[in-house]
C-alpha cells in the first residue's frame, strides 16, 4: 500500500534501512538503561526471583501485545499509527472521538518516556545532587538532544547502527564480565537466584511478585517506536511490522540475560541493595564489584558507556520518535498550534517544530520532580498505562467494528483473533495493577499518582473534545488527506503547511513511494 493511498503525501525521505529500523525500536527500549531505572520495583517485590520469573512470564504476554500492533502496522504504516488506526477501524458513531483520545495518549505516553529517559540520564548516581541541580542537568540534556534529532532523517538513520551497537555491547558487558569480576561473597547460589522469594512491600506475596511485572513492561514497552517512524522507512508494510517483533524478541532474551547475571551477582542481603546510600540498586551492585582491583577499568568502561552514550541515545530516540507522532497528530490539526506545528524545515526536511515543542513539554513534566520522588517516579506508570490506553483501542477496535480492514504482508491468520484477545486482556489487567501504591501501607506523599495523572489527562482531553463551542467535537474529523494537485513548473514551499483537502477522489499527481 502507498502512502497516498492512506491519504497522505511523502514529506520525509526514506532513509531507515529495514535493520536500521529495527535497531531504532531496539535502542528505543534500552535494556540496561531501563532495567536500572526499574529495578526499584523488582528487588522489592521479589528480590532475585521476581526479577528472573517475572521477566519470563510477562515476555510472552509481551509478544502477544507486539504481534496485534504488527498486524495493523504492516496494514497501514503510517507515522499517526495507533490514531489512524482506531479511526479507520472504528464505527463512524465513535471514531472521531476514539481516534481524538488513543491520540492523546500516545502524545502523552511519548512525552513521558522522554521525560523518563532523560531524566534517568541525568541522575548522577556518585553523590546525592539537590532538585535544583538534578533539573538543571536534565534541562541541559532536553535541550541537547533536542538539538541532535532536528538533524537530517539520514544523520539519524545511520546513528541507529552505533546505538543498536552500543546497547548490544552493554548488555553482554553486564552478562559476561559482571560474573567474573563480582567477589564470591556476593555470588548467590542457584536456590537463592531463582527460587527465594523476597517481600520487602507489605503487600500479600502473590500480588507483590505482580507488581515486579512493571520492570519488564517498561523496559520492552516502547517497541511501537518504530511505527512513527513509517514515513521515513524503506518497504515500510515489511520493515516495520519485523522492526517491532525483533526487537521484542531480541530485548527478551538480552534482558533475560542480564536480570540472571544481576540475580547470581547481587548478594543476599536484598534490603541492603535496596536502601544503600548510594541511590540505586543497579549502582549499589556495580560498587560491590568495583571492590576487585582487576575489575576496576572494566567497570569504569562500562559506567561510561551506560552514563554517557548509552542512556543519552535512549532519550534521544525518544525524542526522536515523540516528535514524529506529534507531527501526525499535528497533521490533522488536532493539537494547539497545529497549524505551526505541521512544518517541515526546508534544510534538514525534519520536523523541527515538533522537536522543540515535544521537549518544552519535558522540561514541563520533570518540573514534577520537585513535587516529590514519588511523583517524578510515576512517570514510569504512567508511560506503561497510557501507552496501553492507546494500544488497547486500535486492537479492539478491529474486531469489535464491522470495517474493511486489509491484512497487510506481515498478518497472523486465524491467530489474529486469539493473540489480540489475550494481548487486551492482559492489557487491561495490568493497567489496573499500576494504579495500587507501594505499600499498602502509604501516606499522601507517598501515594502512587499514576491514577491522578492519567486521570487528570484524560480528563482534559475529553473535555477539551466536548468543549462548547472551541472543542474537537465541532471541528476534529480525524485522519485528513493532504493530498494537493499538481502545479506543474511551480515549485512548493515545503517549509510551510500544506492546504488539506478531505476529497480523495480528485485527479491528484502525488510523489509517494511505495511502502
């Protein structure tokens, strides 16, 4: 299917190679660097085992979620993704709405993530830094990367290839030389690794080791990355369907990899790890191994790689990818400032304006982390359950609408139904565990405000929709064509936006390529 056919014109090039866009939705997900960032909710809740058993479990309920979004990439690979998707499978009573709110939370969930990843970025694990320095460092890390992704779509293709180098390197880094440099007084016995069952919540056990479950679902929870990205990929209907489950696949076995080093290598003290001074659980481990002289370069290789590049290219890609889905949405006029969001700079051919904008919504959210740890914690949450508001909709919607819906080169067959069943159920299920705190045992300021937050979101976004007079009730109609005609001998300004027009069947000459 072309791009044209979906009602859109080719305004990126299509520089990402199939395995460059399978390296993005890789190094996107950044298995050390969000394992560190989320150990904090396995070594609690579980300890060792939790961390091993709670990754195996959740992986293939993982897949399931992936195989569903393939389906409908692979069918119509657009950078709007999940927002077309909904609005082109759902009942014409609902779809304008439907398609208004699934793009909210992708915005949302993608504004999020960057903030996470950036804020991971900057926390400085060798002191204890004030608000004040740990936001200053994270504004200049916004803006930086900022910087990097209003670069060409070539610059960032062939950046792909050293990121998804680096993250495989750090992640056999973790599971080979962390075995052999940890002192024998930290390494755990096979009992201990895989069947003791530490609770450290207060919660009952079963659903402790429940909530250890956001650890993976973080950590392999971006690999739509690259559906944003469709515009800008070669044989998209393809590339992209295969970017999303080799990556799953790929983070799996790698992140299973370095949660069973982590297991055999952090001593049985769990509560220690947990509650050191030095910040993190991750880094409390890496100091236990920098006790072995022999180990010490090695370790310091590995703190630079993952502080410097590794966590910087993740908030990168995040960047990256937001600006591109705030793009779509922008496209179709449904966000403020529409019609200066949807610009395409005339020297990099990149969306520049929505770079900018996604990141001055960055620097909005980390202003959480004043409010409290709690709060700036939850962004974690919030990523994970607005992701999956968004992931559920395109999916049900699918089955639960009579439409025309076209499999596309990568589908499943009679299994569609089936995985995209368990792939909602499980969705849903867990959107309801990320809302319960901690502990059972909490306070205001220790509350989990996942809830509140996605809440609040939805809130304003259903009632900036139905808002009288000035809401998208009147004036949002989903998905629209920018297709114009021909003007032969003229040339176009690509730099400003583009007259739209909602009538597909004029005689139009559009310069698209297949996908």
């Amino acid at each position: 299917m072309t791009l044209a056919e979906l009602g859109y014109k080719q305004e990126f090039r299509r520089e990402f190679t199939p395995l460059e866009a399978a390296g993005l939705a890789f190094s996107y997900l950044g298995v050390v660097p969000s394992l560190i960032s989320v150990l904090f909710y396995s070594i609690p809740n579980g300890g060792p085992f939790a961390m091993v058993w709670g990754w195996v479990i959740t992986c293939p309920f993982i897949m399931c979620i992936g195989l569903a979004m393939a389906e409908l990439a692979s069918a119509a690979p657009t950078s709007g993704g999940l927002y077309y998707w909904t609005y082109s499978l759902a009942s014409p009573r609902c779809r304008n709405f439907l398609s208004w709110i699934v793009g909210s939370s992708v915005n949302w969930a993608c504004t999020i993530q960057i903030t996470a990843a950036i804020g991971i970025a900057s926390s400085d694990q060798a002191y204890v830094a004030t608000n004040q320095q740990l936001y200053g460092i994270y504004a200049a890390l916004v803006l930086s990367n900022a910087v990097l992704v209003s670069f060409g779509t070539k610059v960032l293709a062939r950046l792909q290839r050293l990121f998804t180098l680096v993250n495989v390197c750090l992640c056999f880094i973790v599971i080979i030389a962390l075995p052999i440099a940890t002192p024998p007084d930290y390494r755990n016995s096979a009992n201990f690794a895989l069947a003791e069952f530490t609770n450290l919540s207060g919660w009952p056990s079963g659903f402790t080791f429940i909530l250890s479950f956001m650890a993976p679902l973080y950590t392999i929870g971006g690999f739509d990355a690259s559906v944003h990205m469709s515009e800008e990929a070669s044989n998209a209907a393809t590339a992209i369907p295969w970017a999303i489950v080799s990556s799953i696949v790929i983070t799996a076995f790698l992140g299973l990899g370095v949660n069973l080093s982590l297991a055999f290598c952090m001593g049985t003290d769990v509560g220690s790890v947990l509650s050191s001074p030095v910040g993190q659980p991750m880094a409390q481990i890496l100091y236990n191994s920098l006790g072995q002289r022999k180990a010490l370069a090695l370790w310091c290789l590995i703190i630079s790689t993952e502080y410097v590049l590794s966590r910087y290219m993740v908030a990168s890609n995040c960047l990256l990818v937001g600006s591109r889905q705030t793009f779509a949405f922008a496209r179709d006029g449904a966000l403020p400032f529409s019609r200066y969001l949807y610009r395409i700079n005339r020297y990099t051919k990149t969306p520049v304006n929505t770079v900018w904008f996604d990141s001055i919504c960055g620097l909005a959210i980390g202003l959480l982390s004043f409010v409290s740890t709690e709060a700036i914690n939850a962004v974690f949450t919030i990523a994970v359950t607005a992701s999956y508001v968004a992931y559920i909709t395109p999916i049900t919607t699918r089955f639960a609408f009579k439409n025309d819906f076209k499999p596309g080169p990568f589908h499943l067959g009679k299994l569609s139904f089936p995985v995209a069943a368990i792939a909602v159920v499980w969705m849903v299920f867990m959107i309801i565990v990320f809302f319960f705190p901690a502990s059972p045992q909490t306070t205001t300021q220790q509350m989990n405000y996942t809830v509140v937050v996605l809440g609040g979101v939805m809130f304003l976004a259903v009632s900036w929709y139905y808002c009288p007079v000035y809401g998208g009730v009147h004036w949002f109609t989903g998905p629209i064509s920018n297709l114009t005609p021909a003007i032969r001998g003229e040339n176009r300004d690509e730099d400003s936006m583009s007259e739209k027009k909602e009538q597909h069947g004029a005689d139009l000459f559009v310069s698209a390529v297949d996908v």
